[in-house]
C-alpha cells in the first residue's frame, strides 16, 4: 500500500492553527491565489482549503499574480516545504491585454534588436542607438532641454 505524505500549513500566521490535508509527494494540482507575495512567497488555496505558501517560477510574462488567479501548483514532497506555482491558467486565446507593464532595473533597462538598442539608465541618462532613428508624430513635435545639439 502506498503512504501518503501529510501537509501540515498555518491557516493563519495569528493564531497558528494548522490544517493537515494527504497529499501525495511532488503531486501538481490547481490552485488559486490568495495573497499577492510577501516576504518572497505567493499564498494560494489548494483543493481542500489549505493554504499554502509557494515560491514562483520566473517567466517573461510581464503580469504579476493576483488575488484570485488560478495557478498550477507542484505541491512540496515534505510536510515543511513550500509549493511551486508553475503559471497562471488562462483558456488559450482568452488573453486580454493589460493596461501597464513595469519593468525595473537597478542600474541599467536595455532593449536591443540586432544593431538597435535604447538603454535606460538609473541616473536619468536615456540612450537610442540605431543606424537609422525615426521619429513620428501626428502632432507637434516637442523637444525640451537644458540645451539641444544637432550634428
């Protein structure tokens, strides 16, 4: 007969009461998110009601997880270990488009396409190389500076 491990979670971090659920060691299942991260770890609802922190692959997105989301999640093989949300489930297609993306880097935010880049930098410094460099507008075209150089 095969044993099931026990997964013991805090239900709430106030009165540290737990719940047990068995669940199978390494076992992957749907869950949905209570709480964005804190400290570094996603809480999310599995089957069960047992909430269970979890770590979070790192894709290129670009949409932080929300409360409310479905995610997959690789549940821990030990009663002490974290889960591991591996994406969000969205119906293929379905994806509507959001309103901001915010990248953030320390130093440097480059974006490059072969010989064409534009370099963010965190001392305010903004760079645009490029063979050829194309700016349109359907309106006025304003430059505001210290100074302005052509050439």
């Amino acid at each position: 007969m095969k044993k099931s491990n026990v997964l013991r979670v805090a239900t709430d971090s106030s009165s540290r009461q737990a719940r047990t659920a068995a669940v199978p060691p390494c076992s992957v299942t749907r869950a949905v998110v209570l709480r964005p991260p804190t400290d570094g770890l996603v809480a999310v609802a599995c089957p069960g009601a047992v909430e269970l922190p979890c770590e979070v692959i790192e894709t290129l997105s670009g949409t932080a997880l929300d409360a409310g989301d479905t995610v997959m999640v690789a549940l821990p093989g030990e009663p002490s270990g974290f889960g591991v949300i591996l994406g969000r489930v969205v119906r293929h297609g379905n994806q509507q488009a959001v309103a901001n993306v915010v990248l953030q880097a320390a130093h440097t935010l480059s974006l490059q396409c072969g010989q064409s880049s534009i370099d963010l930098r965190a001392d305010g410094k903004v760079v645009i190389k490029g063979d050829d460099v194309l700016v349109r507008a359907k309106g006025t075209k304003r430059i505001r500076a210290g100074s302005v150089s052509i050439n």
